[in-house]
C-alpha cells in the first residue's frame, strides 16, 4: 500500500462515513424503541396482577409473572351481559376471514388474470371502476349493503359478513393480480395457445403456478383488513355472530366492576396476535410480492 492510502484525508473521510453509519444506527434504535414501547407496555401489564399495575411503574417488568389476566381474557371476560370472554368472538373472526380470505383472493386471480390477458372491449373501463371501488370509503356502503343483506336473507350472519368483505376486496385483490399478471412473457401464452391450451388451461397451468409471491400478498393484505375490521363487524352482525374487534370494544369499554388493565391488555393481545404471527412468518414475501408487479403495467 502507498502512503496516500493512509492520508489523512481518507481517514477523516472514512470516520466521516462511520460515524454517518452510527448516527443512523442510533436514530433508527431509537425509532424502534418508540413504536415498540406501547407493545411491550401492553404485554408486561397483561402478565401483572391488579395491585401490582396500581402500585408499580407502568414500564417495569412484572415482579411476579402471572397468566390469570390471559385466562380471563380468554373464558371469563364480560362483554355485556355475558361473561364468557373472547373465545367464540375470535372463532367467529376465523369463520369470517379464512372464506373471505380464500374467496376474494381466487376471484381476485380470475379478474386479474381476465383482464390482464383478455384485453377484450370495455376491459379498462371494468378496471377503472373496481379500482375506484377502492377508494370508496366504508361509511358510504354501510346503508345500501345493509338493504342488501336484507334482500338475501343473511343479515346479521357469518355468511353476510364473509359477503361484505369479499365484495369489499375484490377491488385490492383484482388490482394485485392484474398488475403481476401483465409481467408474465407473452412468450408463454403464445407457446401454450399453440400446444392448444384453452384460455383457463393457460390461468390453472401457466399463471397460476406462477402466482405465489402475489397471492401471498393478497392474503396478507385480506387477512389484515379483514381480522381487524370493525365497522363491518359492529354493523352487519349480532349476538352471536359478533368477531373478535366488536368484543375486544365491548371489553374495554365494561363499566361493571374493577377496572381490569391486564385483563384489556391481555384481550388486545389475544387479538392482535392473528395479524401479527402472519406477518412475522410471511412479512418478507408481502414486500417481494408488491415489488413483482411495479417494473411493467
């Protein structure tokens, strides 16, 4: 090495870019610590019993861990009239978002892939109009959906709420699906319409196949709205068919008795952990699957 590679302009550059590197490091653990703190709050007071929430720090660590507060959360919590806790809300909510999920994705593929390939007359116009169905806010179609239910005789059942949020998604879901649709070669349609492939052979054997980064996005994305709706769900439901966001309302907002934080804490939790294990598992593919679609159409 020559001398000048030890200059000492180099080295002032060089803890110039170091100390660039540990500033970022330092604000982005900063960050972290802010959006994260209000999770770890909510799990060490779930894990405290009341005394100790009303005497302790709300950032310390539980002196002594208990799971009483789960257990009620789970079977005993009131939410109204009853008491039998978050257990057959957070069911109901499995009901309503793996067929809503399932449903609003395949039909998403099919109307993707329709009008991605198809290309026939009026195809833009149909998907200008499902995207502005994105866009239009919820408390809009909270009246004429509400008719409708009534009209088809599943007001107020699981079936009506799987209704309104497939419909409500076919939108996002269309739009995934037609944006990675127009990446795929021509090359492969064109080789398999001369292997006399017939235009939903081409979708169950070529596109299909090729869709997993963006189906997984459409899950992600239809698992999360949907589990954490609550709108639809205080609107279009009853006793019974309530999901888990409408009792986790009811919990926290009870009046009867002691306040119970950890038992709220816990609730929140049992709630959230859903949306949260599916991102953690297939978080990585949502982001690959978005970036799949944006280089064409």
């Amino acid at each position: 090495m020559t001398d000048a590679t030890f200059s000492p302009a180099r080295r002032q550059s060089a803890l110039g870019k170091s100390a660039l590197r540990w500033g970022l490091y330092i604000i982005l653990a900063l960050f972290a610590v802010y959006y994260l703190l209000p999770l770890f709050v909510m799990v060490t007071t779930s894990l405290k019993s009341l005394e100790e929430i009303r005497t302790g720090d709300l950032v310390a660590l539980p002196r002594e861990i208990t799971f009483d507060a789960w257990r009620t959360a789970w079977s005993e919590a009131c939410t109204g009239i009853q008491c039998e806790g978050v257990r057959p809300y957070f069911w109901n909510s499995v009901l309503i978002a793996v067929p809503g999920v399932v449903i609003s994705t395949l039909l998403g593929a099919v109307n993707g892939y329709v009008i991605a390939q198809w290309r026939f007359k009026g195809a833009n116009i149909i998907f200008a109009l499902m995207l502005f169905g994105c866009f239009i806010p919820f408390q809009v179609v909270l009246l004429p959906m509400a008719r409708l239910l009534g009209m088809m005789g599943i007001a107020g059942t699981i079936p009506g709420l799987i209704f309104v949020h497939v419909i409500y998604g076919i939108g996002f879901t269309t739009l995934f699906f037609r944006n990675y649709y127009v990446t795929i070669p021509q090359e492969l349609v064109k080789a398999a319409k001369v292997d006399g492939a017939t235009f939903l052979r081409i979708f169950w054997s070529i596109f299909l196949p090729l869709s997993l980064p963006i189906i997984v996005v459409s899950i992600i994305w239809q698992f999360t709205q949907i589990w954490n709706d609550f709108l639809f769900g205080v609107s279009f439901s009853q006793a019974g068919t309530q999901p888990v966001t409408v009792a986790l309302n009811n919990i926290v907002n009870s009046t009867t008795g002691v306040k119970e934080y950890n038992v709220d804490m816990a609730a929140a939790i049992i709630a959230a952990l859903p949306t949260l294990l599916v991102y953690v598992v297939a978080g990585k593919y949502f982001i690959r699957g978005l970036t799949a679609g944006s280089v064409k159409g």
